[in-house]
C-alpha cells in the first residue's frame, strides 16, 4: 500500500452554449464549489469504494470487459474509468459528493474525474477530460461531447470557462463576485435523455455533412438544407455561438441586462429549434423571469427536464443552489 490519496473534481453549471460541444462550437462553462472527493490508499488487486450517498460499495477487478452490466449502476461509470485507464494497482477507499446526483450538475462527471486521479492518472486537464468523456460514453451509452468532463478539469475559481471545440482552447473569463448563479431543479427527470440525445447529436453531424462544419457555416447556408428539421438544429447550433461571443463580452462589461436576454433567447432557441425543453423546463424559465432581482434564466444541460440556471442579485431567489465558480480537479498524497 502507499500513502493516503485524496482526489477531488467539481461538477459545473453551463452559463450558455448548450448542444454545441459536439459541433465544434463554443460554450461557456464553470466548474463549481460542488463536487466529488474519493479518498482511500492504493495496492492490492481490486478496486474497492464505498459512498457515503449510496447504500452499496462497488468492487472491481483491474480489468473490465463491459461496464454497463455492473453493479450497483454507479458502480458502472467508476468501472467506465478503469476500463479507460487500465490501472495496475488496485484502490480502497471512499466516494463522497455534494453535487446533488441526477440534478443536471455533472455529478457523474466529478465522479470520473476523482476516480481517475485516485487510480493514478498522470497527463494534461484535456488528456484527464477525454478519459472521463470516454469513461462516460461507455458506463451510460449516451455519445456525449466533452464540456462536461473539460469544464471538472480545468475549472479556475472565481471564473466561467470559454471553450472553443474546434481549436481546443480553454479561456478563463471572470464571473463578476456579486452576481448570483442559480440552480433551480423543476423536478422532472431527464427521461429519454439518452436516446434523445443521440438523436439531437445525429441531426447535427448529418447537418454538418450537407453543408459543411457549422462552427464555420452561417445562416445564410443554413437555407441550403433541405430537410426543415435538421435546418432548425443548425440554426441554434450556429445562433448559439453568436450567443456565447455575446454574452462573454456582455459578462466582460457586467452588463446584466444584456446577459439576461441572452440566457432568454438561448432558451427559446432550444425550445423551438432544437426541441429540447419541455412545458415543466418553460414555466420554471418563465416563473423565475418574473421575480424582480432575477436578470434572466436558461435551461442548462441536454435538457429534457433537469434544471434550469438563473442568474441573480445575491439573495433574491429562496429556491435552489447557489453556486460558486471553483477549481478544477486535482489530486494530493500523504
Ligand atoms: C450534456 C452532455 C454535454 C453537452 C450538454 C448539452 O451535458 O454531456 O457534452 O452536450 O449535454 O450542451
């Protein structure tokens, strides 16, 4: 055995930029203060977890064939990152985290991130990032981008993230310390999020195929496509990136209300365009919008339920959590 390890990784909130990672588009993330710490030593032959928010551990051989039949199901995407990383030593320890689970939050993407760090992964934040994203495509099935998994890896405090997918660059961008990030949960679960999604992701690339990469297209070639489903999925992937550009200068500026409608109008091109909000996700958006104090709101993530993000003078909304930009993953040993 070798000294005691403490692995940690953040899950994060989108600001904007929401179906665009797997287009090569642009999103702006944040890591926050909640996250995923696993704590244990390593050696042996077995990797070996308990919760403390799951009743049952996971134990695991070093080698993995199919993650999907494991038990108990968090178990599968600790198993999706050991297939991945293929460790040579075994771990025993414990996963605690204060993300709240199935919340739209990345909770399973934290969960990766510390698991890999835990077992002794060495290498970049992207290199840590692909492995959780490969991890997560294996444990659940669903073909999803990278920001999930790149926005725990490289989270900076006090900062959202500004990702471009096409050149890989990762841009700090200061959150102004007064203005409150909100999570409000509609209570309804993301229920044929999976499949869904694969389809939203297939619409996309066939879109792409037509008229070319839609991080270079614009909505002029967008007319171009013949099939009006896929011309309306083209249109949000290309008006989101415009949205994210303005909203990093808007953010820039502080300019509140400007960020507000942003967050509105990248809601309504999700709703109407690319079809992924839900009436539960609408009255949620609609009911928060109406509260003074509250400068706009977006449903966050793939959608389909989940939870919608506010931003907001502090204090002003008795409802979700609040949260914080915080750092990426890291790892320490004693
Ligand atoms: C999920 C995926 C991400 C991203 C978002 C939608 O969170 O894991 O890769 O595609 O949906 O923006």
């Amino acid at each position: 055995m070798t000294g005691d390890i403490a692995a940690f990784a953040p899950g994060r909130v989108n600001l904007i930029g929401e179906h665009t990672d797997y287009a090569g588009g642009l999103s702006l993330p944040m890591a926050i203060h909640l996250g995923t710490t696993v704590t244990g030593v390593r050696g042996g032959d077995r990797i070996r977890l308990t919760s403390a928010q799951q009743d049952e551990a996971v134990d695991l051989p070093l080698t993995i064939d199919d993650p999907t039949t494991v038990e108990p199901a968090w178990g599968r995407y600790v198993a999706g990152v050991v297939a991945e990383l293929s460790p040579t030593t075994g771990f025993v320890g414990e996963v605690s985290s204060t993300v709240p689970l199935g919340a739209g939050l990345s909770s399973s993407a934290s969960l990766e991130l510390a698991v890999a760090l835990a077992l002794g992964f060495h290498g970049m934040p992207r290199s840590l990032a692909e492995l959780g994203q490969r991890a997560e495509q294996v444990a659940s099935g669903v073909p999803c981008g990278l920001m999930d998994q790149l926005a725990s890896a490289c989270g900076t405090a006090g900062h959202a993230l500004l990702v471009d997918f096409t050149t890989d660059e990762v841009r700090p961008v200061p959150v102004p310390a007064d203005l409150e990030v909100v999570v409000v949960h509609s209570g309804q679960e993301r229920r044929l999020a999976g499949s869904a999604y694969a389809e939203r992701r297939a619409s996309v690339e066939a879109a792409a195929a037509e008229i070319g990469a839609l991080h270079d297209a614009d909505l002029a070639d967008v007319d171009r496509l013949t099939d009006p489903v896929l011309r309306r999925r083209a249109r949000h992937v290309i008006s989101e990136d415009a949205r994210v550009r303005a909203f990093t200068t808007a953010l820039a500026a502080d300019d509140r209300p400007r960020l507000g409608e942003l967050l509105l109008a990248s809601h309504a091109s999700l709703r109407d365009d690319f079809d992924v909000s839900t009436e539960v996700l609408d009255a949620l958006v609609a009911r928060l919008c109406a509260i003074p104090g509250v400068w706009g709101a977006r449903l966050t993530g793939a959608g389909f339920g989940g939870c919608v993000v506010a931003l907001t003078e502090p204090g002003t909304l008795g409802e979700g959590w609040v949260v914080r930009p915080g750092p990426g993953a890291f790892v320490s040993s004693s």
